[in-house]
C-alpha cells in the first residue's frame, strides 16, 4: 500500500475531527478515561479491529481506567492521512464507548545525552539499555516501553552544566501551564531562546529538563510568523 503524502503537525493539529488528540514527535496521541478494565478492553478491542479494516495499526496502551492510544506511518516517519482517517475512526468508537478524552494528559517523554562524539558511547548505551538505534541514530526501547534516548551535538564539550537532560514533549496548549507550574515549584528559566519549540528549566541542583512543542520547527507546517 503506497503512503499518501505526509500532513505536517500544523495541518494535523488544525484538522477537522481532531480535538481529541494531540501532536507529539511525529505522531498523533490520544487519552481515553474509561469506566473500567473491561470497558477500557472492549474499546482497545474495537480500535484493532477498526486498524485491521483500514490497514494501519496504532499502538494501544490499556490502563485499568483508561487507554493511550498513538498512531504514525513508519514508512514517512511522521504523519499521514491513513493517521487522520484512523484518529477520525478511534475517537467515533471512544464516543459510542462513552470514554472521555483527556487530551491535556497525553505526554512524551526522552532522555538526551550531549556529546562530541555520538559515535563513541551510542554502543556502550545500546548495550547497557539493549536498546536498538533507528536511522538517525537515537535509541529506541524495542518493546516500545522505555524512553527513547537521543544525542546532542556538543562543541566543545560543555563541564558547567549536567550532559544528561530529560526532554518533555508535551501538547501546544498545555506546555506554557506546566512552565508556570514548575517556576512557581523552585524550577528556574535557563533559556527561553527557542520557545515555544522548547524552554530550557532547571532545578535547585541544576538538574535540567527541555519542555517541548511542536510550533515554530522547520516541519511544523505553520503559517509564517510576523
């Protein structure tokens, strides 16, 4: 089945039918609070069956009270119309279910190392983690459980701040809340410079962590900004 062309972040966050999900690194992702683990394994049954009508899978993550649910075209790495059909699709049968959306609590976590050379210590954290490397050489969990890891180009190499750092990809309309959250939690500002396509926050120790959107990347697909 050949792919249709890929639908940028702007365009899927925008599109009709949607509000039930949110765009996170290359993917749509939905939250669904259910009744109970039976409601919440009729609805994840109904979601496979509705991928295997219109062949395209989505990754279902079934919780006693609610389910995740994220799906993505491998083949474009990134978003396509099989995604918006089939989010279109999931979110009719939470509906008829009587599940509640919660897209305000869906989230993507990764790990980020800063280094000179990636090359170097990606085989000692492939080994360690057992993890796999995808094309670009981040690290992917191969049970799909764990955070995934990625490298960050450092030159030269950086010794007044931590090298490890926690990236959180959180929805556009979301991350300007949590930002205000943790400052008002002790965390401070380290920079502001790319927001809102990341802040950089810090804790008391230093401790470092990158609050994450989609907006204002090169891919995003958003209008120009004036």
């Amino acid at each position: 089945m050949t792919s249709p062309d890929t639908v940028t972040p702007y365009a899927a966050t925008h599109a009709e039918g949607l509000g039930d999900w949110r765009y996170l690194l290359g993917e749509l992702v939905a939250r669904f609070d259910t009744a109970g683990p039976l409601e919440g394994a009729e609805l994840a049954l109904a979601i496979a069956e509705a991928g295997v009508r219109m062949h395209h899978h989505p990754e279902v993550d079934l919780r006693p009270d609610h389910l995740v649910v994220r799906t993505r075209t491998e083949a474009v790495d990134g978003l396509t119309q099989y995604d918006v059909d089939l989010a279109r699709a999931v979110s009719d049968l939470a509906d008829a279910a009587g599940a509640v959306p919660r897209p305000a609590r869906v989230a993507s976590l990764e790990l980020a190392i800063d280094t000179v050379d990636a090359d170097v210590i990606r085989p000692f954290w492939v080994a360690v983690l057992g993890y796999e490397p995808d094309a670009r050489g981040d690290l992917r969990d191969p049970a799909g459980q764990l955070p995934d890891l990625w490298f960050q180009k450092m030159d030269p190499p950086r010794t007044e701040r931590n090298r490890i750092h926690l990236d959180l990809t959180l929805p556009h309309d979301v991350a300007e809340q949590r930002l205000a959250a943790a400052l008002a939690a002790g965390g401070r500002l380290v920079s502001d410079e790319r927001a809102p396509a990341w802040w950089v926050l810090a804790d008391a120790d230093g401790n470092e962590i990158c609050l994450c959107t989609w907006q204002a990347r090169s891919n995003s697909g958003e209008p120009d900004r004036v």
